[in-house]
C-alpha cells in the first residue's frame, strides 16, 4: 500500500530539518579544487600569516568561516573551478603558474573585498586595468592590486542606473543598481513598500490546495488498488 501523501510530506520536512541543523560542509573551493595546501612562498600565506586570528583550510585562509585568501596556483587549471564563487568574500587570491583562459567577467561578481588579484602574466586584470589603481607585471606574473568603485568618477557606470536607484559596486568592473526609498520592481518604477503579506498569503494558499489535491489523489489510489 502507498504511505499517505501526509506522511511523506512530514518525512521529507524532517529529513530537511535535519539537514539544516547538521554540520556545513567544509568548502569546496578550499579542497575539492586542488588538492594540497597554501604554498609557502604564496602571497596568500604571506596575507594569511599577517592577520591575527585567521586559520588555514586546504587552499585556503579563512576568517570566521569566511573565505579571506585563496591560493590555487600551480593547480594546472585551464579554468575557473565551478565553487569558485564560494571565495567571494576573498581579499587575496592567487591564480599564477596556470595555463588559465582568461575568465569571463561576471566569474567575479560579488567579489568586492578582493584588493590583490595575482594571475598569469598573458591574463588582463578583470573589468580591465582602469578598474585597478596597480595593474602591474612582474616576471610570469600579473598583479592587479586596489580594486577601484565602480560607481565613482566620471567614468563610472553610475549613468547606467534609472532614476530613483543608487549604483553599488559588485565586483572588479561590476555594479549593481539598488532602488532607493520606497522604489522597487523592474527600473525601480514601482512606489511603496512591496507587498509581503498578499506575496506570501498567496503562496501559501497555492502551497495549500496542491497539497490537498495530491492527498486527494493519493487516496483515490489506495481506494483503487
């Protein structure tokens, strides 16, 4: 006999309960990627040292579980690792001595802390030199140091935002638009604050039915078997 829809249902709640309370997993980005540890002679492990409270993972030098240094160089990558959004919150990160393509720009997004970026020296600095104060050669390798607003400056992409929004940087070269005040929804057109309660009275209402209409369904099949 098929377990009532009502059962799975609280089993499926349980197992997600459990889920949420349990441990988080270690980073992916930290060992998953490539395998080993910060290189000595890495800048990472010069910027990690320096900084009072701040513990090695893998590849990594974290903060509060936070992502503050990344090293993968000498990994053998010819791209981006697929966590590598997990190190957004890095301020160091170390790419060289990789036969690296040059990543697209919106691999950056979100990484607006980073001040020091070290790449193979054939890769431009993401969002382009201008968006650095030091984007400087040395040897095999690039050092794009002091990542600058995007917003600021005559040539930033401030213009690019609708009225009644504010330009925020989101990455080297990135930005974001943000409605200001009681503006919201596409272009920041709409006016008041947005409508919580009808969004999700209606959710829960359509949550609701579906759910009587599969135990319903549910039960017509037990009858029938």
């Amino acid at each position: 006999m098929a377990a009532p829809s009502w059962l799975l249902l609280c089993l499926l709640g349980g197992a997600i309960a459990a889920a949420s309370g349990s441990d988080p997993s270690p980073l992916q980005i930290c060992g998953g990627c490539c395998p080993g540890s910060i290189r000595n002679d890495s800048m990472v492990a010069a910027f990690c040292g320096a900084r009072e409270g701040a513990e090695l993972l893998g590849r990594c030098c974290l903060e509060r579980e936070a992502v503050v240094g990344l090293d993968l160089g000498n990994c053998s990558l010819h791209q981006l690792c697929p966590g590598f959004q997990e190190a957004s919150t890095a301020i160091v990160i170390d790419l060289t001595i990789n036969p690296l393509a040059q990543p697209p720009e919106e691999a950056f997004r979100g990484f607006t802390q980073l001040q020091t970026l070290a790449l193979p020296a054939e890769l431009d600095c993401p969002g382009g030199s201008n968006m650095w104060n030091v984007d400087t050669r040395n040897g095999s390798s690039r050092i794009c140091y002091s990542q600058k607003n995007p917003c600021n400056g005559s040539g930033g992409f401030a213009w690019l935002c609708p009225e009644d929004s504010l330009c925020a940087p989101d990455g080297p070269g990135l930005h974001l638009c943000l409605c200001e005040g009681p503006y919201h929804g596409y272009k920041c057109l709409r006016q008041g604050t947005f409508p919580y309660l009808m969004f999700y009275g209606t959710l829960g209402a359509v949550t609701t039915s579906l759910s009587i209409l599969l135990w319903i369904t549910q039960r017509r099949k037990v009858k029938a078997s």
